[in-house]
C-alpha cells in the first residue's frame, strides 16, 4: 500500500518500487532527497535533525571538508560548516543531550609521481545546530576515521589511520588525553561504546573486531571478521540496542556481516552480502534491535559497474527480509556509503548514495515496543487500546494497547497504525506476532503540523489466517 505523508510542506513523496531476487517486491517511500557529497551522518536522539559529514567533489584531496545540519521534517538546511584545514569529516558523533557535537576528519592525498601523505588535522566539537566551536585537536596521531561519545558524554574515543599504527586514542571532553589502546594495523575505522559505557568495541584495517574494559584499557576479546577475500578489512562495527550483540562489516571481495555475542564473543550468524564481486558496506541496527541494515557498494555484480544495495536482516535468525537495489549514479558512480535509522519511533532511515542525501521509510517496523506487564496484571481481560498520554501531545506520546489470552491464542497479529484527517497512513507504529500482554510505543510527530490524528489497533488471529478479532480507534491532537 502506497503511503502518503501529509503536512510536509513542499515534500514531494516518491514512490520507488524494486523487484529483489529474495523474498518479495519492495517498497521504499523516499520522503526528501538533497544533493550532498554524504560520508557520514547521524540523527540527533529526538529524531529532528540530521548531521551529515563529507567534502565536495570539486577540492581533491577532500580538504574542504563539509559538515551540514538538517531538519528531517522538511528538509531544510540549517547550518553549514566548512574548514579547509580539516579534511574529509570521516565520522560524526552526537551527544545524549543534543547541544554538541563531535566530528573526526582528514584526508590523504596521493600526488601523481609523489605517493600518498596523510593531512592530520583530527577531532573538533561543536555547538548545536550554530556550528560553533568550542574545542579542537588539530595533531592526534593521524587521520580520525571513527568517533564516538561515551553514553554519559565523560569520553570521547576516536579511532586513527595512516602515519600511525591505527591506535584507539580515549580523550575527557575538552580532548586531553587520557590513555592510547593499540588499535588495529594501519587504521581503526570504528569505535563504538556500549550503552552501558563499560566496554569499547572497535573494528579495523585488519579484519578485527576487539572489545575493550573502558575502565582500564584492558583488551577482553578479539574476534576475527576475516581478510580482504571475504570482506574483511576495515571492518565497522554497530552495537544493538540492548548492549548484548554486535554487527560487523568490512570491504573486500565476498562482503558478509557478522553478528557476535558480545558476553563470550560467539558468532551467531554469517550473512552474505555480495559474493563474486567486491565493494564495502555500512551497517546499523534498527533502533528496536529487531533488525540490522546494510548499506552496500559493490562492482560488477551482473554485469553493471558500480551500484548500490540496501539490504534488510532479521537479527533473531538472519533471515533477509528487505532488499532495494539504488540505480541513481549507477553504473559510473552508484553505491550507497552509509545509512542512518531515525530512533524516534517513524520508520524513518537516511543513506547517501553517488552526490545524494535520501530521507526514506520502509513498511518494516524499527520502533520500540515495550512490554508494560502480563495479562492480570491491570483491569482489563480484554483487547484495549488506551488513550494516549500525553494528549494534546508536542511533538512525543505514549500510546498503550492490551492483548488478552482468550481462547488460548497464544499468539497474534498485532497492527496500530496512525492516520491523518483525510484516512491516509501517517505511520505504521506496530505490525507484528505479540504474545498476550500490555504494550506501549512511542510516537512522535516532529515531522507533521498542528492538528487532529487517529490511531487504530487491529488484531488477527495467526491460526486461521490472520482473521480479524479486534478493532479500535482513538483520536489524538498535535499542537505545536
């Protein structure tokens, strides 16, 4: 079902359908598209802007790096911040409280008869969204290729490359230097905290994933991705929601992601990403943890030159459960460089393909669904949909559902979608088996205007092929 975004002002919403080789067609609404030369780029917590880091094409050896500030509702730009000492922006790393932002950069040049040197300009900080500095490192060891805030925002860690060996470097706020980890070979280019801000796992030039005590700077593990013939150099690394797993993900020839425990380093699934050819990838976890993405470049996969992929894993089992082959810029100058979910609970996820910027959703649900106690453990033995709370609501609220054990079902489809005025989808907030309980999913509407909406519960029996045993409507009021 085609989707259709309202209040988004002058938004022009695509509708960009692919056939994949797996499962079933795709559906990909693009909800804003940019022209901009993206390497990096995360959403701020609320899920209201976008900060994405690159250079231009025009000034090789990417000196002039570029570092832009959007508003996801409508896609405006805010800021733009340029520095011709800084390079490439490599990685981005926003703070919990949305005020401050750090960034890692440089950039290596290879002169035609000279070889290749590195610039060495490193990690800054900035204000948010004025683009103000407020504290800089210009000569860290080399290139920072990967940055990351601890969760309580007391460390900054970067991963270095080039003139170096690839150390993890640890910093307090304001950059001074607290210890140096050994890294991995000639570049680290992922560092990420746990949520809990215990551990570092970090990934590298040579196919590694380590993680470290952040406590000590000891080395608790090493596991190993593999070599450039399978996808495994300069591997990145993403943590799942819940602390418990990590992805991996390198370039090479036959590229796959990993997945690991984290408690004892057990592999848990390998999946395939391109075989016969090479490339690289970036990858994430949806903000539930229920699925990863990956964001894909590779060459000559039938017969094409350059192309990009988005590809869609349930992590519970590895199944693929999304593909969407990107043909803008292919074949010359396709490939997607990186994806980015939206963790405020719309569906909503950004990548960078050739010299674009895309704004997207996707049917699947990358939401939070908490699970508030068992049935019996409030009034209602029946199905229930709450009055979201708070209502009127700017821009986040909370809306609760119950799902009874009746007739021993043990378990349903569960859908709760928002619509506006005019009976059109907004979003789909829930779509999905649950188990008898009481739920609750956040929904924020940063992205729509002032005005009523509705929610709607309905619940299908699994066993008899999802018929429809419940239905119920709400209304619910946005003011901004």
């Amino acid at each position: 079902m085609k989707k259709t975004f309202k209040n988004l002002g002058y938004i022009i919403i695509y509708l960009l359908t692919i056939t994949s080789i797996y499962s079933q067609p795709i559906t990909v609404n693009l909800i804003w598209e940019k022209v901009a030369n993206v390497g990096s780029m995360e959403f701020t917590s609320n899920g209201q802007h976008l900060i994405t880091g690159g250079g231009t094409n025009s000034c090789y050896p990417y000196t002039c790096g570029q570092i832009k500030i959007w508003r996801v509702a409508d896609s405006t730009l805010l800021n733009t911040i340029t520095n011709f000492q800084i390079g490439y922006t490599n990685d981005i790393s926003i703070a919990n409280s949305n005020q401050i932002f750090v960034t890692g950069n440089g950039s290596v040049y290879c002169a035609p008869k000279g070889g290749c040197s590195a610039d060495r300009p490193g990690q800054f900080k900035w204000n948010f969204p004025d683009g103000a500095l407020q504290a800089s490192l210009l000569n860290p060891g080399g290139i920072v290729q990967s940055i990351d805030y601890s969760p309580d925002n007391t460390l900054i860690a970067t991963g270095t490359a080039f003139n170096n060996t690839g150390e993890i470097r640890i910093y307090d706020p304001q950059f001074n230097l607290i210890r140096i980890l050994t890294g991995h070979d000639l570049e680290t280019s992922s560092v990420e905290f746990t949520p809990d801000g215990q551990k570092l796992i970090s990934g590298g030039h040579d196919g590694k994933v380590k993680i470290w005590n952040v406590s000590d700077g000891s080395l608790i593990r090493t596991l190993d991705h593999g070599t450039y013939t399978n996808g495994g150099w300069d591997v990145q690394v993403d943590i799942s929601p819940d602390g418990q797993l990590i992805a991996s993900a390198g370039k090479g020839y036959n590229m796959t992601v990993k997945i690991w425990r984290i408690s004892d380093g057990q592999l848990l699934h390998t999946l395939p990403v391109v075989t016969g050819t090479y490339g690289y990838n970036s990858i994430q976890f949806s903000p539930n943890g229920i699925y990863i993405a990956s964001g894909i470049t590779s060459y000559g996969l039938g017969g094409l030159g350059w192309h990009g992929t988005l590809k869609f894993w349930r992590v519970s089992d590895g199944a693929l459960v999304r593909e969407y082959i990107d043909t803008i810029g292919s074949p010359s100058g396709g490939g997607v460089r990186t994806i980015a979910f939206s963790p405020s609970g719309n569906n909503f996820f950004a990548y960078s393909i050739y010299n674009r910027l895309r704004l997207a959703t996707t049917d699947l649900n990358l939401v939070t669904i908490t699970s508030t106690g068992s049935i019996g453990s409030n009034n209602h033995d029946k199905f229930f949909l709450h009055q979201n709370f708070p209502n009127p609501f700017n821009p986040t609220t909370k809306i609760k559902f119950d799902i009874p054990n009746d007739a021993g079902l043990q378990t349903k489809d569960v859908r709760l979608v928002i619509y506006n005025t005019s009976g059109e989808v907004i979003s789909t907030l829930v779509n999905r088996r649950l188990s008898p309980g009481n739920y609750e999913v956040e929904f924020n509407g940063s992205n729509l205007s002032s005005g009523i909406y509705f929610y709607k519960l309905e619940v299908g029996n699994v066993s008899t092929g999802s018929v429809k045993v419940h239905s119920e409507v709400k209304r619910m009021i946005l003011i901004k």
